[in-house]
C-alpha cells in the first residue's frame, strides 16, 4: 500500500470558468483506520457539473467547498482494511468522499455496490445519481407519454443521454442537441434518437423548428440560456419543461438573463419545474427495477469517458464544462 | 324596445396601448329572434385585460377579433323575447356575446343566472370566470397549504383580490401588491390580508423582503415583468408559481425580456405553472360549493367597478389596463 495519498484541494474560487491554479494537488498520509472502520481506496471519481456551484461561496442547496481544504464527490473503491463499519475487506463501496486516493470511514453514507451485476464505475453514472436524475426528469417531472416528442438539450452528457434512451424505450420521438459531430453521430446510431443536431451548426430556433416540426410536448433541459428560450418558443399547449440543469450558466458570475418568449408559458400553459435529484432518493427502487434490466439487457446504453489519475482531475472537470466528454467522465485513480 | 341597438367594433388594431379611435360604436336594428330563438337584452358587460391580446392578429388561445366586426366578451342580459332555445322571457342569461346592446342566440353556450342567489352582475365576476379563475390558481395550479405565505400581485383587481381572500380563508399569510393607497388600505383594511403594499412606492425586491421576511411559498401572478423577476428572488424551497396573467406586458408589442432570477426556479426546486381557465371549466362546480357560500355569508367580499353606457366601453377597458378599476370592471349597458 502506499504511504501517501493525494487529494485535491480548492486553491482558490474561480471567476468565471475554473483554471488548474484554482485547485491544488497535495499529499498526506495514507489515514489509520480506528476500531469500527474501514480503509477504503478509491478507483473511480466521479466528475460532475454540480461541483462548479460548490466552488462559489454561496449558500445553495449543497455546501460549497472552502479554500484550502480537500474537496469531495461521488467515488467508487474498494475496502482495503477493514475493523468493522459494515464492510468486509475486498468489498466495493459508494460514498461521497471523491477528490482524494483513501480514506476512512465508519460506513456511514456508503452504500454496497455489487460487481457482478455490472462494472463498478456504473455505480457514478447510468445506474448512479446521473441515471436517476434522467428517469427522475423524464417520469415524474417530465410526465413523459408515449407517442409526445421530447428534445433533450446537452443530450451527449451522462444525464441526457441517459433521459433520451428512456424516452425511446417508452414510445417517446426523442431529439437531442449536442456540441460536435461525433456525439450527434452516436445519439442516432447507437442510442437511436430520432434526430439529433449540432446546435454550433446554426441558429437554435431554426435547428428546432426543423427536427420538431409538430413541437415540443417535454423539454429535458440541462443547458439553460438560449436553449431554454428556444425551446420555449417551440413548446406545444400543455408541455413541460423538467429543469436539470443550466451547464451554460455554471462559468457566468453575474445573474444571466432570463429566458426570452417566457410569455409561452401562459400561452401554452405550461408547467416548468426545477428539481434536484436530493430530493427524489426514494425513487431509487424504482429506477432501478425499471432501468436496471434495460442495461443488462443492451437496450440502454452508456459511455464512459474515463480519465486516468487523479492529478488530471482539475482538468478533466474544466473539459467537462467545455463539453469535452461524451457520457459519464470519470477519474480513475 | 329600442328600434336600434349599439354595438362595439374593432376600429384599427392598437401599437401599444389602446387608443379610443382603435374602436368605433355602431348602430344596427335590433335583430328578430327567429324559431326556436331568443332575443337577449344585455345588463352587463365584461371589461377583461384578455381582451387585449385579442385586439393582436396572432394565433393564441381565443380568436382574435377581426377589423371591422364586432367584438365579444362576457355578458350578463335578460330574455326580451323568446321562441325557444330553453329560455323563458324575463329570465336571465350568462354568455359570450358582449360588446352589444342585443343579441339573437338558440341559446347554445349560454348560462342561466339565478337573480336570487345573489346580484346578476356577480356571474361576471366573484362568481364567475375571474373567481373560478381565482380559486383554480389557489388550490389546483398553487397547491396552497395551511400555514404557507401566499404573495398575489394585481391584488386589487377582480382575480387577485377573490384569490387572496380564498387563500387567507384556507388559512394562508397573504401578501398583496397593488397600484394605489386606496387599493392597498381595502387589500389590509376591508379584505383582510395580512400584509399589502404599493409598488409603485419603492423598489419591488425592498418591499417584498419585508413584507415576506420568511420568504414566499405560492406567488399568483397576475402581473408578470418586474413582479415576476423579484418574487423569484424571494421563492422558497418547493415554492409554486400560478401564472395567471402578465397585464405589465399586454400593451408591450416587443416580446419583453424574461425573469431574471430565473436560476431560483432550479435552486429552489420550484414549479412554474401557466394556466388559463378555458382548461379548467370542470372544477366549476367543486368551485361554487367552496366559495359560493363565503359570498353567501359575506366573509369573501368583492367589490365591482361599473361605468354606465355602452358608449364608455373603449374608454374602461383603457382605465383597465392603465389599474384604474378596484375589483370587477363592468359596464352597465
């Protein structure tokens, strides 16, 4: 084992999009575990969109990280001591104790992940909080119905393409947007979108207006800004928009404007709600009983854009806001 | 009976605000019912801020009205003649043929309106289209709770001041804006909120923060703009917005800019609901068995703005949209 682990600390709070000198790669001791708890090694680091909110000293829904101190994220690892806490040495566990190689625990927060039933690193992304976050917006927010059409935004991303496969399996026209020709090529290949665009290729409203010429019945959103004022124009009478996410926002300090043809929303009576997968943790059962077979079975598929070791991890999270990974990115450590 | 009866056509569609020459009065002969028809008297007649976005020719939720014709809206009349169509002379009738003195109908879409359960005027207003509208965004589209803080904006006017009364009747804190010290001393004095203010006396976000120090639970918005943008700052957690109407913007041509603020809807996990009561016309009923007896037993007050003379009508629906009415806006014919 080694004696040192590293883990990354904030540096300094970014204004506007993060740099690497924002954060900071230190090392300490590898910890003892005490009577009761375990060691665990992380394998797999989760790199999310939400952890640039955290950067900000703000009060939001999650703490922010503070200067100087390690940060965290989901992770998957391995127990490699165990005195107890619930978990046998060589077993897998998921918690929320990322940015850093080991550390210790009593086993409070950690939840068994079992390999056999896929690979561990699907315990951050498609059977993980991203893929409970698209089933979540799609059933319950979205109120997706067979025969709707429904346009995912950032739809290459580990939730959209996720919600969009969801769709599809439940009888739903499904669009997505994405930022290169590659990921609109796998939204309809692979995933089977019905159609899929580029929105750095033209203008939003006219690429919209195209691929969904009857309009919108669901908006999955998780970029925001102009792509939330596109759709909005495009929305059919009684739509829904499910907010996930606002990606084009996370870099801007000052409030952005808000959508433009927000006037639609009386209009077409529509039902616009924001959500934050925190609060839907009791769905997980279901999630699972209803995607988990759709992965085992092929039907639903994942990426994984995966990033070896955690000293590329400031990096790799700068690429994701960039828009760099397709699927779930993910630091191996 | 008068050999003639007047009626009010659509002169030229507005740029803005209305202006008097955009409507002509006209006479006509007084029509003949033929079998099976009736010949209606008009008492009353609906001013509606609706009104306004039918003078525009775009496709929205009511037809516009055309150049030329006569314009329609809520009325309240008495059968002067009748050979059929289900109504007796002398009784009274609820329909959509307004802006005219008379009117020939088979008694299709029309209502009965009985005289003894309260004044006939009330079914243009408390007890009906604007009060059902009121009680659908309170407890169907707000969800309204027990205990919650409820702000409405457009308080004073025929919607906003029923649904503030239902709301502080279900047991809400309500908060109310209007446009006048007037209207803000009946909102806190005769109409029991628990907070009102004037917003044209100070900036909105100020007076919101004190007013609603624990911030809001339901917004009903009957104004949109700058009302919209500052109560989103003061949403709380799981909040709801009623999108009722958005009068600030009726007379603007350009599509105005949308809430700022708009990343509260997301943070707070908010859901954001348009709606219009063309949609919920089946809860009229639970509607009259909730709030008829409050108007009954005079714990829900209304209050009714009534000019006399058809001749005024361009000239009340102007006042309208400029706030100059407290309560339902009529003409008395």
């Amino acid at each position: 084992m080694a004696e040192t682990s590293r883990e990354i600390r904030l540096a300094s709070r970014p204004d506007g999009g993060p740099r690497p000198e924002d954060f900071e790669l230190a090392e300490v001791p590898v910890p003892e575990p005490g009577e009761g708890e375990i060691l665990v090694r992380n394998e797999y680091l989760s790199v999310d969109p939400y952890m640039r909110g955290r950067m900000r000293d703000v009060k939001s829904y999650v703490p922010s990280f503070e200067v100087g101190k390690v940060m965290d994220g989901g992770a998957v690892g391995q127990v490699v001591a165990s005195n107890g806490g619930g978990f046998e040495e060589g077993s897998w566990v998921q918690g929320l104790q990322g940015w850093r190689e080991h550390y210790v625990s009593n086993g409070d927060g950690l939840f068994p992940v079992d390999p056999d039933v896929a690979p561990v690193s699907t315990a951050l992304g498609v059977l993980g909080m991203p893929g409970l976050t698209a089933w979540v917006g799609v059933t319950d927010i979205g109120q997706a119905k067979e025969g709707e059409t429904m346009f995912v935004s950032g739809a290459a991303g580990a939730v959209g393409s996720t919600a969009g496969q969801i769709a599809r399996l439940k009888g739903l026209r499904v669009v997505g947007s994405a930022g290169t020709p590659e990921k609109v090529e796998w939204l309809t290949g692979e995933l089977g979108f019905d159609a899929a665009f580029n929105y750095r290729d033209g203008d939003l409203p006219s690429q919209l207006r195209e691929h969904c010429p009857k309009g919108i019945d669901v908006y999955f959103d998780n970029v925001g800004g102009d792509h939330l004022s596109a759709a909005l124009a495009r929305m059919r009478v009684h739509g829904r928009i499910a907010l996930c996410g606002a990606v084009s926002q996370y870099n801007q300090e000052a409030p952005p404007p808000g959508p433009d043809n927000f006037v639609s929303v009386l209009v077409n009576r529509l039902n616009i709600r924001g959500y934050i997968i925190l609060d839907h943790y009791d769905r997980i059962g279901a999630f699972l009983a209803e995607v988990g077979p759709w992965v085992t079975s092929g039907e639903l598929k994942y990426r994984e854009t995966i990033v070896e070791g955690i000293e590329n991890m400031p990096e790799a999270f700068i690429g994701l806001l960039r828009g760099d990974n397709v699927g779930k990115m993910l630091i191996r450590v």
